[in-house]
C-alpha cells in the first residue's frame, strides 16, 4: 500500500463557505472523505494536513519526503508566493502532484504562474474536488511504473 500526504494551504479549512461560487460548495472534509473512498479502491493510505503557516507547510513536506511515498499539495495563495515551498517540493524525492480547484488561468494575473508548481511532477486546475481524484490516478499510474 502506498502511502500518500495530502497537504492543504491558507484558507482552504474554510471551503464550503468560502467564496462556494469560485471554490464549490465541499468542505475540506467532504473533499477528504471522497479521497478516502477512492483511496482503498487504488491502493492508498492517506494523512491529511492543513495549514495557514508557510513553515508548517514545509515540514510536512520534509516528514512526506521520509515517511510517504507521493504527496498531493494544494498550496492555495502561496503557489504565488512561496520560493521556500518550492525548495521544499523540490528537496524531497517523491513525486508531488499540486492541485487548484479553481482555474487559476481564469482568474486575476498574479494567480496565473504557480511558483511551486514548477516542481510539482503535475499541476491540475479547475476541476474542483475532481482535481484531487486525478492526482490521486496520476500517483497511482507512476507507482505502477516502478
């Protein structure tokens, strides 16, 4: 079984009241619960982690790069910003599939370049929680492969 991170930014605790028109109407907890269920049909042991803080963020990633087979990230505002997430993404030897379930090429320019998606093995926008799903196949397609 492989063992998979999936790590949430700022913010994203507040889905299902949070601006529902841009980010759909789940809570974190719905879109947690549907990756679940899909995990055991895929073979996969899932931790969950959200934060707000850019250094707790980071650690996680550390302890995914030694503990975890994949992670699945959804940096949310610092896929903008955060140069140190990047570096993290890129310090651990895992694949790291980052999720938006928002189309950031729709939205405002600074939100159209994701700094940490550069080292993300994937990055999959606009698909809302379905988004999380296909990262999970993509993991799941490159464990195959090895």
């Amino acid at each position: 079984m492989n063992k998979v991170m999936v790590i949430n930014g700022p913010n994203l605790n507040l889905l299902g009241t949070r601006e529902p028109e841009m980010y759909g109407s789940n809570t974190l907890e719905q879109i947690n619960d549907s990756m679940n269920r899909l995990a055991s049909s895929l073979d996969m042991e899932l931790t969950f982690y959200q934060s707000d803080i850019e250094g707790e963020i980071i650690d996680q990633l550390h302890k995914a790069g030694r503990d975890c087979d994949g992670v699945i990230i959804n940096p949310a505002g610092y896929s903008h910003t955060s140069v140190a997430i990047l570096d993290a993404i890129k310090s651990i030897s895992i694949p790291v599939v980052e999720v938006h379930l928002s189309n950031i090429y729709k939205r405002e320019e600074f939100r159209r370049k994701s700094i940490t998606g550069s080292g993300a093995l994937g990055v999959i926008s606009g698909f809302g929680k379905t988004g999380y799903h296909l990262a999970m196949r993509a993991l799941r397609e490159r464990f195959d492969e090895k």
